[in-house]
C-alpha cells in the first residue's frame, strides 16, 4: 500500500504538471509569433484579462546591446545604429521584390535567373505554382525561354527554398510542407498528417487518425499545434493593399571588435501587470471570492508577462549565436555565409532544435547587408548545395524511371532501393513527392501492355 506522504506527492506532480502545461503552450506559442502577429494577440489578451496593461509601441533606440567579439555595446553605439537605420531606405516591397532580391544573392548564371523571374510571374494570388509543368512550359516558350523540362524542375526546386516559405508550391498541401523543419524530430509525422490525413482531421475523427498512427490523442493534439501555426497562404502578409512592412525585430552590426545584437521591440505593444489590480487583489476589505478572482487573473498576467520576456531573451541568444557563426556574412556579404543548421545552435545553447525554429519563425533582422529572415542564415548556406542535390536527384529519378521496363515498371519502393543504390537515399514520400513534380505517374499508370 503507498505511504499517504508518497500519494501526496505523486497527487501534487499531477496537479503541478497539469497546471504547468497550459503556461508552457503559452510560451511555445507566444515564442513562435511575429511582432504584428505578437501585438494583436497581446491586446486579446489585454481586452480579456483586467489583471494587465498596456502600452502602444515606443521608441526602444537608448536598449542596450548584447555585445559578442569584444565588449557590451553603449547608448553611442545604439544611436549610432539607428542612424545608419535611418539612413536605410525603407520602400514597401511586392513580392516580387522580396523574390528578386534573393535571386540576386544567389550569384546563380543569368539563364537560371531568368527562368526563376519567370515563375515569380506565374505564382497565384496564394503564391502557389499551381499550372501544370506543361502548361509553364508552353508559357515559357511565349516568354522567349527554351521550354526544358529540366531547367523548370531546377527553377521550381530553388524557388521552394525563398522566403517566405511555403512560396512555390504546387498546392496547399505542398506549401504547408515546405513550411516544415526537415531537422524537426516530429517532421515525419507532421507530413504524414497533412499528406494522409487532412480529410480525417477536417472532420474531427482524431481517435482513427491517432490509432493509424500508434499516437495517443494528447501527442496528436500536440502535433496538430504544429500544423496550425503553419499558414496555407505563403504571401498573404506580403501583398495585398493592407499588407504591413516587414518589421526587423532584431538588428546587428559589426565594429573593429566584434558584433553586437539588439533584439528591437519598438514595434510591440507593451504589456504589464497592472498594480491597481495588484492592489485590490490584496484589500482584505474585499471579499474573498473577488480576490480569488483576481489572484488568478494576475496569475496569467504574470504568466504571459514573463512569456514576452522570455520571447525576448531567447530570441536574442539564438540570433547572438547565428552570428557568431556567421561574422563572414557580416563583414564581405552574402557571398561568404558560413554552413549552418540548427540542431547545431539548439545543441550550443542547450535547447531543443524545436525552439530555434520558432525563435526564428517570422523574424526578421536588420543587417549591414539589408533584411534577411532569419531562417534565411540556415536555409542559404546549404540553399545552393541542397537545391543542387535536389535537381540532381530528381534528374537521376528521371533517368531511371525512363530506363525501366515498360512492361514491369518500378514500383516507388523499388524505386527507393535504386536511387539508394545510385548513391541518393530518399524516403517512398520522397519518391512519390518528385514523381509528382516530375510529372511521371505511378507504376501503374506507366505499365505498357504488350
């Protein structure tokens, strides 16, 4: 029989944990939003709790710097940044621009160039590459381009890498799973649900999808927290006649010592605890039932309050170490990124991989050689090798489906076994995704009859 103590204990864990796991959603979620994104749901907030305040969006330029490489920044050094800040023109950019600039980063031959600035002209509203490739071939073919397969299946695959993500894709679907992190632990699942699933999940028959899975529903509802942070609209915060600026939250600079960082909250509606309510909450002249009341509203203000900070610090530390790999970058330009992931930062900074990827989700950063999202510094100093491998796989695909038997055409699992063979590990999903934008059918659909 367990000790009365022992069944306390395990009780109160329970309790505790219970209590714990709606701040921790809080703060993963409040972690992962842009400052707009961040500002709108800070006043929800507000309008729903009498325990906070709030402040509009101030001025932050006397902050003061995270220094690294040398030494903590001064008030000096802050004005000195905004004044190069101001200097900077700040133009509304179309999608189109935001596209072009990373073409331009790429240092790619003008033919391959060319052929990305023709897809950007064929994206939807949506920013979706949704006409078939041989509907973009015969346009191609209007717009003065040589209509090769190979180089639109190469435009298309560096195309999928721009920001924002999810830009490029050929469907909802796709552009839900190019706003994936490959390095999330969860990647394999988080694709099975919106490749296999979605109609399940639209419908609410989570129990079959969690049992087809071998997940609990609690695991499920986890991963479907995931999937709704992504946004099936990859431009909608880009264009359109209401779409906001790009905001850098965080800015960075290089000196003859080092670089420094400053995370800018400028643009973020500010919020605290409200100390009237402080007070009234410990007026034992009111009853007990309104002080409950208000002691558990200023427990989720604190609650959120201590979220936006942490927000804050961890956004900074995870940017102080993305440039301390990447000082190259800061000093010759974009043509010097320095090889990056983010399991590298996660393991540096003792945090889960999970946490930089929505630190970074969103964010924007202010450097000597313009804006750049952060996710970008992953993402471009492995863009060109990883597209490259993609093409290369895909074109290896290609030649070996065109090689088989008509008669007995490979199956997508054999074809994992080739490409493996060939030197391209990949997964079926893999196989079945560049089948797709390939245009090739399945071995069914392919078998020639005698």
């Amino acid at each position: 029989m367990d000790s009365p103590g022992l069944g306390q204990h395990l009780r109160g864990t329970t309790r505790q944990e219970m209590l714990l796991l709606p701040r921790m959603l809080q703060s993963i979620e409040v972690l992962q939003l842009p400052t707009l994104e961040l500002s709108s749901y800070l006043r929800e907030a507000f309008e729903s709790n009498e325990a906070l305040a709030i402040e509009e969006p101030k001025s932050t330029s006397g902050e003061e710097w995270e220094g690294y490489g040398g030494r903590r920044g001064t008030r000096e050094d802050s004005d000195r940044h905004d004044e190069m800040l101001r200097n900077q023109p700040a133009p509304e950019k179309s999608l189109a621009d935001i596209i072009e600039e990373q073409v331009l980063l790429l240092e790619i031959p003008e033919s391959n160039a060319a052929w990305l600035r023709f897809l950007i002209g064929c994206l939807d509203e949506k920013g979706y590459l949704s006409a078939s490739d041989d509907e973009l071939l015969a346009l191609a073919e209007g717009a003065g381009l040589l209509p090769d397969a190979a180089e639109l299946a190469r435009a298309v695959g560096l195309l999928q890498t721009f920001e924002p993500r999810g830009i490029g894709g050929r469907n909802a679907i796709e552009a839900l799973l190019l706003q994936l992190d490959t390095e999330d632990p969860e990647y394999d699942l988080l694709c099975a649900l919106l490749e296999n699933f979605l109609d399940e999940i639209a419908t609410n028959k989570l129990p079959g999808v969690a049992k087809s899975l071998g997940l609990d529903l609690s695991r499920l509802e986890e991963l479907l927290e995931s999937i709704r942070s992504l946004n099936p609209n990859p431009v909608a915060m880009l264009v359109g006649d209401a779409a906001p600026p790009i905001h850098p939250e965080v800015s960075v600079v290089l000196d003859g010592v080092g670089f420094r960082v400053q995370v800018d909250q400028s643009g973020l509606l500010g919020i605290h605890v409200d100390p009237d309510v402080q007070a009234i909450a410990r007026d034992k002249q009111q009853t007990s039932e309104v002080r409950a009341y208000l002691r558990g509203k200023l427990d989720q203000a604190r609650s959120l309050v201590r979220a936006v900070e942490q927000r804050r610090e961890t956004l900074l530390r995870v940017a102080g170490r993305i440039f301390h790999h990447q000082v190259r970058f800061l000093a010759d330009g974009p043509g010097h990124l320095a090889p990056l992931r983010m399991n590298q930062v996660a393991d540096e900074l003792g945090v889960h991989v999970s946490t930089v990827s929505r630190s970074v989700a969103g964010k924007f950063v202010e450097t000597p050689w313009g804006v750049h999202s952060l996710r970008w510094f992953f993402q471009s100093a492995s863009a060109g090798s990883n597209s490259t491998a993609r093409v290369e796989a895909r074109d290896v695909l290609r030649e070996v489906i065109e090689a088989e038997d008509g008669a007995q055409p490979l199956s997508d699992e054999a074809l994992v076994e080739e490409m493996k063979r060939r030197g391209h590990p990949m997964a079926r999903r893999t196989v079945a995704k560049y089948r797709g934008e390939l245009d090739i059918p399945s071995s069914y659909r392919r078998r020639k009859f005698q």
